[in-house]
C-alpha cells in the first residue's frame, strides 16, 4: 500500500508580545485562551468537563487536559520548548504514539513588541486511511483555536 503525503496545516498571526511573551501565553496561559468547552478529549455527553489544560515546561513534558473529577487526558508530549523561539509536541490526542502527529509554533520577532506566530500541524500520513479526514478537520479546528482563540488573546494585530 503507497502511502500519500499530505500537505501540512500551517497557520500564521502577527501579535502585540515579544516572542518571550507570545510564547508564554501559547504554553503557560493555554488555559485562558484555548477553547475548552468545544475542543478537547472530554466527553461532553456523558457530563464530562475540561478545567484545565497544562503544558509542563520541558522537553519529555506532558501536554493534557484535566477534567472537573481530576481525571487527566493525555494530549502529547513536548519535544521542544525554546521560549521566545519555539515549541514542539507530539499531538496524540489519546490514539497510540505511532499513530501521532506533530505540531510545532515558531514565535519570530517583527518589531520590539511585535511577532509572528506560525504553527504547523503536520505527518499526517501517520494517522492511515483516517490522514485526509483529519487533516481537513484540523485544519478547520486550528482556525477557532489559534487564528481566533491565541491570537485574540495574544494581541492580534489586523489590518495593519
């Protein structure tokens, strides 16, 4: 079976923060900005609630989401954290580690409290006869979380 390379998801900003600070809102403050009630692994249906989702500060760190009972969901494990520069994770989102994805978010200067911020989900192909559909969703969903939800947070600069 041939496996087909898909394009990877790329989103970009321009923000009000320094790269330092733009950094530390994407990975400190992700729980003020990230839109818990419609984007995680918690099953709504079934009464379950995200409070909180953690990024802990090294490579090897988890990435997860905690729901109201303490319950914990794992989401990736970070591979690099650069502040200021750059932060990259496995993205599983609860599926087997071979089956996951990467993202990564650069964090690039463009004037003294100015920067952009380009985040790449990519290695779909990863994810089998699943890759396009969730391709297209994600790049979908990273519309409402990043474009929308960290940059508003963030400070987006538009327009300009």
């Amino acid at each position: 079976m041939s496996v087909v390379e898909l394009a990877p998801v790329v989103k970009t900003v321009d923000v009000r923060r320094s790269p330092r600070d733009a950094f530390r809102i994407f990975t400190e403050e992700i729980s003020a900005w990230w839109p818990m009630a419609t984007h995680t692994r918690a099953k709504t249906a079934e009464g379950q609630k995200t409070v909180r989702v953690t990024i802990e500060p090294r490579v090897g760190g988890r990435v997860y989401e905690t729901l109201a009972d303490g319950a914990e969901l794992q989401w990736g494990q970070v591979t690099i954290y650069a502040p200021g520069e750059r932060f990259s994770m496995l993205w599983t989102m609860g599926r087997p580690a071979p089956q996951h994805t990467d993202v990564s978010v650069r964090f690039e200067p463009l004037g003294a409290d100015t920067c952009r911020v380009t985040l790449t989900h990519e290695n779909w192909e990863r994810m089998g006869e699943e890759a396009e559909r969730l391709r297209k969703g994600y790049d979908g969903g990273w519309v409402g979380v990043f474009e929308q939800g960290y940059a508003s947070y963030a400070g987006l600069i538009s327009g300009e």
